[in-house]
C-alpha cells in the first residue's frame, strides 16, 4: 500500500520515525525489520524504500535528529536566563522533564550509538558534547561568580548528567511521585552536589503540626 491521499511525505516520515523508536526500544535495532516497520505505518515494503532507503543511514539520521531537537527545546527554555543559580535549577527541571517525557528516545539515543559507524557515532557525539557544554557552563559561571566550589568542573559536569539522565530508566507517571516532586528532590540535591544549601522546605500545615505535637505527647 502505497501512501494514502491527502497524507504528504513529511506526515509520512513522521509515522515512520515514531514506529522506529517504539520498535528500537523494544527489540533493538538490529533485530528492527524494515518489511514489519512498513507494516507498521501501512505501507508496501517498496515504498518504505523512498523515505528509508538504507537502514544504518536512517539510525543515525533518527538519533541525530533527536540530540537536535533536545538542543533547541533546551535554547528555548533557558532563553533570557543569566544568573547561575537560576539556569541550574531550569537546566534540572528542563532535563528531568525531556528525559522522562520521551523515555524511547532517551533509550535508544544512549544505547544504540554502538550501532552506528565511527564517522555517525562522531556526529552524534558532537551534539551531545554540545548538551554536555550548556551545563558545564553553567556550573562554570557559577564557580566564578563564588555561588559554589567544585573540586572538579568536568567531573562535576558528567556525574550530575548520569544523576539526571538515570531517571528515564525508572520513572513512571503512574508511579508513587510525582513528575514536580521529583523536579524538588533532584534540584535539592543537586544544590547538595555543588556545596550549596538545599532550600528550606515548605512551613507544615497547622493541622500537620497538630499530628506532629499529637505524636510527640504519646511518645513522651
């Protein structure tokens, strides 16, 4: 089947790419067969052929086109930011929001790049170096201005990503926190990770001080 009318070529490529991430995620790309991705977008196998004419180019066009979009969504949201601490606090919010939000992609952009060639794996690379530099600037610019101490800027740098980027492998939505407290807990520690103090918490309601002194008279 070839495309349906009224459908352009874009929508189509856009179908194609959402099937291959599911498919990746799921079985890996090695074991990705282009005849059952077709079906999985409703097209001949042939045609499938004009949008994704070589699979090992196509996996590296995806995952290149994923690290471009974390990269401009990231531009966008850290736009008229200037002070260190405040970037910071939107570089975790940002991070822990993308990652979680697009789990599949997050998955297979971390795992597949020992799929690609020497020359794709480079090219992806670059751009995750690009990422990797936003926060590195940021923990910089801070350092600088005497916010924080780090015993290590590129140290620092790589053990706050792997702390952030661990959350897609274990976050649900579904789960027992929600995604704004896991937003607090991950900014309050990574305050804790650059020697800052984490913010004081919120003052308890006056009914939870009334269970909280309730509880202290039956212990005493």
């Amino acid at each position: 089947m070839g495309r349906p009318a009224g459908v352009s070529g874009a929508d189509t490529m856009r179908a194609i790419r959402k099937a291959a991430i599911s498919r990746i995620y799921r079985h890996g790309f090695e074991a990705m067969n282009l005849r059952d991705l077709a079906a999985d977008v409703n097209l001949r196998l042939g045609s499938l052929y004009n949008h994704v004419p070589q699979k090992q180019e196509f996996l590296a066009s995806l995952l290149e086109a994923i690290m471009s979009e974390l990269l401009a969504d990231l531009d966008s949201r850290m736009a008229g930011l200037h002070d260190p601490l405040e970037r910071l606090l939107r570089f975790v919010r940002f991070h822990i929001e993308w990652h979680t939000a697009r789990k599949e992609e997050t998955f297979i952009g971390n795992m597949e790049l020992r799929s690609l060639t020497p020359a794709q794996y480079e090219s992806v690379a670059e751009k995750r170096k690009q990422y990797e530099g936003h926060l590195r600037a940021i923990l910089a610019d801070g350092a600088k201005a005497g916010l924080w101490r780090l015993d290590d800027l590129h140290v620092t740098t790589l053990a706050l990503l792997s702390l952030l980027t661990g959350i897609s492998t274990w976050y649900r939505a579904d789960g027992r926190l929600s995604q704004e407290r896991l937003i607090r807990i991950y900014r309050r520690l990574t305050q804790r990770l650059v020697g800052l103090p984490a913010p004081a918490r919120k003052s308890a309601t006056p009914v939870a001080r009334k269970r909280s002194a309730a509880r202290k008279v039956r212990a005493a």
